[in-house]
C-alpha cells in the first residue's frame, strides 16, 4: 500500500480530516491536532490527498503515543 519516493512511502489518499475521523470513531478537531503533531515530529507530510510517510519505523515506534 503506497509508492516508495525518495520522501518516503507516498499514499494518495482521498480521504478529508472528517472522513478520517468518521472511519476511527472520533472527531475532525481531534485528526486535525493529531496529524498536525504527527507532521511536527516528521511522522507524516501531508498536503492536499496526499501524504508521504518519511520514515515507517519512526511512525511504527510511535504508535500508540497518540491516544485520546
């Protein structure tokens, strides 16, 4: 699932902040702080339906880190 880029792993996601939100049972506001502290720590860079994963095991060693 994605393409490998000099960048990272490039998703070409059509999903919006509130889709998102809608498919993990949570809020938009709550995507929107989260990701925005994801893309801070250089866990994602995401622009317009597009989102480039720069570093998988960086992301990997986070997950859980980002609960409600």
């Amino acid at each position: 699932f994605g393409v490998a880029t000099d960048e990272g792993v490039r998703l070409n996601l059509k999903l919006s902040h509130q889709d998102i939100a809608n498919i993990i049972g949570t809020t938009r506001e709550t995507v929107t702080i989260l990701l925005g502290k994801m893309k801070s720590e250089g866990l994602v860079d995401g622009r317009r339906q597009r989102v480039v994963l720069p570093n998988l095991q960086k992301l990997a060693e986070s997950a859980g880190r980002y609960e409600d």
